[in-house]
C-alpha cells in the first residue's frame, strides 16, 4: 500500500510538470495503512475508490495534451511535406520553363515550314488553273485545312457538267454510229439479194400466200413482154395497172387452171377471151425456156384482159394505157416513171437501179457512221482530257502536312506556356501554403505551449506515452489492491464467524461425549444378559442361505449362456466359411484398389494439391505399394483410404471432358502465363506447368503465386497505411472537410436567395443537401470523424478513421477488381456519392410543412418544371455571390438554349422574372421566346434570319424597355 502511494506521489508530480490542469486524490492514511479487523478495509477502499477516480480523470487530459503533442507534430509534418512541395514545384518551374523555350523555337521552324509549303502549293495551283482544259472555278478566298482539302471535290463538281455534257455527246455520237452501221448493214443486205437474185420480182403481199417455191406455174409479169412499138409512158402506166389490180403478179398456171383448194394464193387462170381489144395487143407471151407454161397458155390468159380504148377499161377485167384499171366492181388507177418487171430488159434496167441506189444508200451511211465515230472519239478525248487535268489536282499532302505540324507545336507552345503558368502559380500557391502552415505550427506551439522543434516535440510525446502508461498500469494495480482489501475484508469476517462457530460445536462435542457414555454403559448391559453365541449361529445361518440362492441363480444363467454359445458357434462356422468365399472373390479386387490407391502417389501434385497429412500419407502409400494379395491391408493404408473415401464429392462430374475442358479454360486465361499441361498418368489426369523455377504441378505454382499475392498484398497494405497517415487523413482529409463546408455553404447560399422567391401560385422552394439513408456505416462514421478538423482527432479516433476509409476501398476492390488503386481511392472517397440533394416546397395552403418533391407530387406539370428551375437559377445565383468577393464586377451569366421548353407561355413571364429576381444576366436562345415582358426591365434582341437560295443570315436587333419592343435595325 505504500509502495502505491509513494508511485501516487510520483504520478502526480509528473502530471504537473507536462502541465496537466489536474491533480491525484491520494489520502494520507494511503501511506500508513493500519488492519486489524474487517472494519479498517472501508476508509482504505474509499481512498483507493477516489484516487482511482481522479486518475481517470486525468488520463482524457492525458489525453488532450497527447493529442495536441500529435498536432503539433502533424502540423510540423505538414510544413515539411509543402517545403518539399516548395521546392519540388520551384524544380519543375524550372524544368517547364525550359521545355516551353524549347517548343517555342520548334514552333518557329513549323510556321517557317508552313509558309514555304503555302507558297509551293499557291504556284502549283496558279499553273493547275491556266492548264488548256481546265475548267473555270471559284477557288476558297483563303487557304485553310478544310480549303485545300475540299479544291479537287470543288473543281470536280465544277467539271461535272462539262464531263456530264462530253459523255452525253460521247453517247449520242455513238448512237449515231451504231445506227448508221445498223443501216449500213441492212443496205449491204440488201443489194447481196438484189445482185443473188435472178430478176427483180414485185414486193411480197401483206396477206399469208403460200410458198411459190417448188410450185408449177409462174407469175405473169414473168412470162410476158412488151410488144415493139409501145412507148416508155404507156409502159410504165400498163404495168403500173397490172401491179396495182394484182394481175402483175398472179399466179399462171401450165394447165391454165383454177387454183389448188389447198393453196393460198392469186391465180389467172386460162379462159375465153374478151370481145374486142386485149391485152395480147401490147403485151406478147415470153415465157422463160426453162418455164412449164407455155406461150399459148399466156397467150390465152393476156386474151380475158380487155385493153380499153381511149384509155377506158371495159367491164370485167381491164387495164388502160393511161393506167386505170378495173377488175370486176374494183377500179383503180396508177401510175410509175418507168417498167420494172415486164420485159428482160425492164428487169434489167430495174436490177441495176436497185444497185446504185444501194450503193448510194451505202456509201451515205458509210459517211454518217464515220462522221459519228469522229465525234465520239472527240468527245472521249475531250472527257479524257479533263479526266486528267482533275488527276493532276495539286498535291496538299505536304501542305496539309505542315499545318499539321504547325497545329501540333502551336498546341505544344500553348500547352507549354500553359504548364509554365500552372507551374508558376502551383510554386506561388505551395509558397504561400508553406507559410500558411509554418504560421499554423506556430499558432498551434503557442495555444498548446508546445515547441515547434521535433526533438523536444518528441521527447514530450513519449513522456506523456510514459506516463500514459504507467497510469494505465497504476490503475490495474489499484484495481489489484481494492480486490486484495475487499478479499482480506472478507477472510477476516469469515474468520470471525468460524471463531464463534468453533466455540459452539466446542460445546455441542462435549453434549454428545456425555450422551455416549450413557449408551456405550446401556450397550454392555445388554449384551452381557443375551451371550455371544446364539448370535454366531444366526449370523452363519444366513449367510449359508444367501450362498445357496446365489448358486442357483449363476447355475441358470450358465446353462442359458452354454445354450446360446452353441446356437452361435454354428452361425459363426457358416459366416466363416461364407467370409473366405467372399474373401477369394474380392481379394483381386482389394489388390486393384491397394494398388491403383498406391499409384495415386506418382500423380504430379494430386495429394499436394488436397491433402493436408502429407508426410502420413507418404508413408501409408508406400506400405500399399509392398501390398501383396491374400496378405491384410495394413491400418495406415485402411485410414488414408476412408479419408480420401470422407473428400466431399466435386459440383461437376470429374470425367476426362471436364478436366480438359477446364484446363483450356485455364490456358486460355491469364493461368495461360504458365503454359499448362495435362498429363496422363494412367490412374489420374495431372496439369503441370512452367515458372521460373521449373515446371511443377498446379498446385505448387497455385501455392507460390499465393505467397506472392500475400506478399504484395502485406506491402500494399503497409503501403495504404503510409498514404492514409500522410495523405488521406492528413491533405485529403482537410480537402474533403473544406469541400463539405463550401458544399453546406452552397446549399445554404442557395436557401438563403430562395427565401424571397416564389412561384406565381405562392409556392416556396428549399433545398435539402443530406446523408443518404443507404449509405454504409463506414460512410457515415467517416463523414461524422471528417467533420471536424484531422489534427483534433484523438488517436483511437484517427485509428477508426483511417480503418472506415480502408474498408470503404476494399468494397471498391470487391466491385471492380480489375480498377486501379487511383481509381479505388477515387470511388471510394467521393463523398458526393455520400450525399443526396431533395427540393422541397411548401404551398401557402400549408406555409411552413414542407414536402419532398418526386413524380407523385400533388403538383401540375407546368408548376413541377417551374419548381425544378427555381432551384437551377438559386444554384446559380449563389455561385457568383460565392464569387463576388473576388470577382465583384463580373457579369452574373446564365446561358440557356432552346429555354423553357414545353412550358405553357403564360408561365414565360414568371420565369424571366425570377431571373431578375435573383439578379442574373443572361442570354436565350429560342425560336418563339422574345422575353418582352413586363417582370424584364429590359433586353437587348437579336433575330436570325437566312433564306435558304442565299448564303449569309440577315440579323435584326431590337429593344425592350420594360414597356414596348424597339426596333433597331
């Protein structure tokens, strides 16, 4: 007890020289305890009880001052990470500044490469022009990517008519001659028959006559002459009759008879001749020799044709010089310039007109077909030409090439200076961090009266970790000596109560003494009046009667038992003999099994892989291997084999197709790395594979890469220890706490414009920015610990901290495995995902009761989009005030295209006017909005007009001053 008290007095000075504002309650009767019975425990207990309390009152102060020793030390810590990142920043200034004098001298070079390259391009395009078939065009009136690119589609859309045109002359010419070479052909068709036939004969009928080929007979303009002395015109008019009536060509026959019922055609036949003049005065027979018909028969014929007078034919058939004719009720007249039929000479005559004039008709179609090539072949020349001259179409390959480059250093130029500025501003803004922390660690020694070096800083640490401690363990000895005080309370009263008990069994004992020595003198008496041996003979008497009762009973259960030993020994001779007929039958089978379980043995990486008794299963695999059969299974191979027979069976059926079918599975996958195999091993199918190491069963590989995985796994987790201790709970979590303030500053900017702001029916509109209910509790400890600054966390609290956060990523390693740790630490510590944003409205109905809006809300669908851009525009208007402090002259813009879509117009008025209402520019783009109303004070219109047949838009501005639109030109 004083040895505690003495360590009390120690405790207590240490406290007041770390500048704890607590003291230690130590009671003076602590140092000079005094026990002699159970009584004295209680002040000692209630001195232990009230130093004990007052140190655990003082280890939170403990605590405090351990925590401000760690704040300071942060804060320390901090100002060294932004020296270094002072330093880092100033390096890489340095490091810009020089890659951006560099890429603006490359930047040079590329607009000097340009420009040549333009002018190259300029001059070659000057001669592509003046070419001879070039073809007029409006070329860009500057050079650009797009220009240049585009000169070749513009120059073939321009020569598209012109090759349109050439084509078109192209294809008629070659129409042209294709039809020509059609009547060339047809013309020299027809004079080879005019020059195969024998004589010319008069045009085939347009009714079906039947073939005269072959036929007996012939036509008459064939048997028949002129007789001398008739002139050419009487000539021509006769056999211009003859042929129009269709005697000139009627079929004679050498019978002169009527025509065949069969045939089709038209016959003069034989008969009596007419009273007066005929036709045998002008025409004489002059049949062919070779003709069957002969001269009297056409004499005959010419006979029935009445040749009238003065021109007149006479009834029947009848022809006049003049060239009428009559046949029957049929008249006719006609005339022709010359004979061509009647007479050899006539045929002749006529044979050799049908020549020249083919020849004419051909030697004209020869011409057009020659004019018609000629002018194809200028048209396709001409379309060539202009084929090529496109072809030729300057290269801009090289210029096209040099812009390029010319963009590309123009962006590195830019990037450059852009990095040279960010760089510049990053070295100023990590300066003026440095001295916002230097400023901090000052700030913080002084409230704390802490130095700012690190060594004394540590040496307090660790003597308040010292005291700490030994508090720690002050309280567990306290504790210790309580239970010793209350375990002596309690002996010394237990030991008082047996005191007073032993005096009252002292007493009982002596009772009892008295009250046996008056019944031993009662015993003797009574044995002294009965005598021993009548006794004796009793006692024997029964003990003979309880002997022979026992005998009975054990002779009957033998005999039952000699009965049932024989009954069994019978069953068991047949069982045996039924057991080694069994036993020769699956003796093979056993030496199968032992055998084929021994070569389980020899499988690369089977028992490995499975098995966690390996050095016992060796050892039996090798008795199963010196198994011979009709011998015993040993015990150890009895018991590998009913453990390997416990394995809980596969989920897939282990079949040859399985086992392949996952191992290309595996080696098509990343296992793929280590080349798999598999390899038959007769009792089993085994996969190996391929390291660094050598080749080694699956299993073995499976076990390295583990050990790997657990390797790098324990350096990453020490690695997110280190980034939690410096940089998520340190810059990190100060980020996230200052983004949560601007957010909850926002949120309430935003409340604050729209509690002034109503919708026309009086609908009041907040916003609620809040934890998501469904957020997980490391979440939400994580938020509840970010909330307050990182340096006034306790310990135990940064600890719960830092190990939420660590949770929150490996869910985020759950999710997306495959996702970087940047990736992870992003997702996980996106605290928007945390949050949730509600509008919330209030109708003057029910001022004061706010609702949640969503679809289901009582609300119609023009106040729902109206109540959905109040809290856009208090967005906005909140962030220029957030702004104005910096920036107080900037323009307050909101820009919206195609606004307020599918509102009803007599809304229009509202919405404009809640923009003035919140005191934000903006500028509207619409195709029916001109916002001329009276909630706008005024406006300034542009209206955008463009015919379609015109190049160019047309632009209208007018005025709105509150009250009329102006129109201003």
């Amino acid at each position: 007890m004083r040895t505690y008290a003495s360590a009390a007095g120690r405790h207590a000075a240490e406290l007041t020289r770390l500048g704890a504002r607590t003291s230690l309650a130590i009671a003076p009767h602590l140092h000079e305890p005094h026990l002699t019975a159970a009584a004295d425990v209680r002040p000692l207990a209630e001195g232990l009880h009230r130093h004990d309390s007052s140190v655990e009152v003082a280890r939170p102060v403990l605590g405090e001052l351990r925590a401000a020793v760690q704040v300071v030390e942060e804060a320390l810590a901090a100002l060294d990470r932004c020296t270094t990142e002072r330093e880092r920043a100033e390096e890489h200034t340095a490091r810009v500044e020089q890659q951006a004098e560099a890429e603006r001298g490359l930047l040079a070079d590329a607009r000097a490469s340009a420009e040549r390259a333009e002018s190259a391009y300029s001059a070659a395009l000057d001669g592509w022009r003046a070419a001879p078939h070039a073809v007029p065009f409006e070329l860009p009136l500057q050079l650009t990517v797009e220009a240049v690119t585009r000169v070749a589609a513009d120059a073939r859309a321009a020569a598209a008519p012109v090759l349109d045109g050439l084509r078109a002359e192209q294809a008629a010419a070659a129409a042209d001659r294709a039809a020509a070479e059609r009547s060339l052909a047809d013309a020299a068709r027809r004079r080879a028959t005019v020059v195969a036939e024998s004589d010319p004969a008069p045009a085939e009928p347009s009714w079906t006559r039947s073939p005269r080929e072959g036929a007996h007979g012939a036509p008459l303009w064939r048997l028949i002459d002129f007789a001398d002395g008739v002139d050419h015109a009487e000539r021509a008019n006769i056999e211009a009759a003859l042929e129009a009536s269709g005697l000139l060509d009627a079929w004679v026959r050498p019978d002169g008879a009527v025509l065949d019922a069969d045939r089709h055609d038209t016959v003069l036949p034989a008969g009596p001749a007419v009273a007066g003049p005929s036709l045998t005065a002008l025409l004489v027979p002059d049949p062919p020799e070779s003709s069957p018909v002969t001269g009297d028969v056409v004499a005959g014929v010419l006979a029935r044709v009445a040749l009238g007078p003065d021109g007149e034919p006479h009834d029947g058939a009848a022809v006049a010089v003049d060239g009428r004719w009559r046949l029957g009720p049929l008249t006719g007249r006609a005339v022709k310039p010359a004979a061509q039929y009647i007479g050899a000479t006539a045929r002749a005559a006529e044979r050799a007109r049908r020549i020249a004039e083919l020849d004419a008709l051909i030697a004209e179609h020869t011409r057009a077909r020659e004019t018609a090539a000629a002018a194809e072949q200028t048209a396709v020349d001409a379309a060539r030409a202009v084929e090529d001259w496109l072809a030729a179409t300057p290269a801009t390959d090289e210029l096209v090439a040099a812009w390029t480059r010319l963009d590309e250093r123009t962006r590195s130029a830019e990037r450059a200076e852009r990095l040279v500025a960010e760089a510049e501003e990053a070295a100023a803004r990590a300066r003026s961090v440095e001295a916002a922390r230097r400023r901090e660690l000052h700030e913080l020694a002084t409230v704390h009266d802490l130095p700012t070096e690190a060594g004394p800083l540590g040496a307090r640490r660790e003597a308040l970790r010292s005291l700490d401690t030994a508090l720690a363990t002050h309280l567990e000895r306290g504790s210790g000596l309580a239970a010793r005080l209350r375990r002596w309370a309690d002996d010394a009263s237990a030991h008082e109560a047996l005191l007073t008990e032993a005096g009252e069994a002292a007493q009982e004992a002596a009772d009892a003494a008295g009250r046996a020595v008056e019944a031993q003198a009662a015993a003797d008496e009574l044995e002294a009046t009965v005598g021993a041996p009548l006794r004796e003979i009793r006692r024997r008497v029964e003990a003979a009667e309880e002997r022979d009762a026992a005998l009975r009973r054990r002779d009957a259960e033998l005999g039952t038992r000699v009965e049932e030993l024989l009954a069994a020994g019978g069953a068991a001779e047949q069982a045996t003999r039924d057991a080694e007929g069994r036993l020769a039958e699956h003796e093979p089978a056993l030496a199968a099994a032992v055998a084929a379980l021994a070569g389980l043995g020899d499988v690369p990486g089977l028992l490995g892989s499975g098995d966690d008794q390996a050095i016992e299963s060796d050892a039996a695999l090798g008795l199963a291997r010196g198994f011979t059969a009709g011998g015993p299974v040993p015990a150890a191979v009895l018991a590998l084999a009913r453990r390997f027979a416990a394995l809980p069976s596969p989920a897939a059926p282990a079949t040859t197709t399985a086992v392949f079918a996952a191992w290309q599975e595996a080696a098509s996958g990343p296992a793929g790395d280590v080349d798999p195999r598999v390899v038959d091993e007769g009792v089993a199918l085994a996969v190996i594979g391929r390291d660094d190491a050598g080749e080694h069963p699956i299993h073995v590989l499976a076990q390295r890469l583990a050990a790997a995985v657990t390797r790098d796994a324990d350096l990453l987790t020490e690695r997110e220890r280190r980034l939690f201790e410096e940089h998520i709970l340190g810059d990190l979590g100060e980020s996230l706490r200052a983004r949560r303030l601007e957010a909850e500053e926002l949120v309430t900017e935003m409340n604050n414009q729209l509690r002034g702001v109503s919708t026309s029916q009086g609908i009041h509109v907040q916003l609620r920015w809040h934890l998501r209910d469904d957020v997980s509790g490391d979440a939400r400890r994580a938020v509840e610990l970010l909330g307050r600054p990182v340096g006034a966390l306790l310990p135990d609290e940064r600890r719960e901290l830092r190990d939420a956060l660590h949770r929150l990523i490996e869910a985020s390693r759950a999710d997306a495995p495959e996702d970087s740790y940047t990736e992870h630490l992003t997702r996980a510590l996106d605290y928007r995902r945390w949050f949730a944003f509600r509008i919330r409205y209030t109708r003057p109905e029910t001022a004061g009761t706010w609702h949640d809006l969503h679809r289901r809300s009582p609300l119609s669908q023009g106040e729902q989009k109206v109540v959905c851009y109040l809290p856009l525009f208090a967005a906005a208007a909140a962030h220029f005030s957030s702004l104005a402090g910096a920036a107080p002259h900037s323009p307050r813009f909101v820009l919206l295209d195609d606004a307020f879509p599918k509102i009803d117009v007599r809304t229009h008025p509202l919405l404009f006017g809640l923009l003035v209402q919140l005191d934000l520019d903006f500028v509207v783009t619409s195709e029916r909005l001109w916002g001329d109303h009276a909630t706008v004070p005024s406006l300034a219109i542009y209206e955008a007009l463009r015919d379609p047949n015109e190049r160019g838009i047309a632009q209208y501005r007018h005025t709105w001053d509150g009250q009329r639109l102006h129109a201003v030109g």
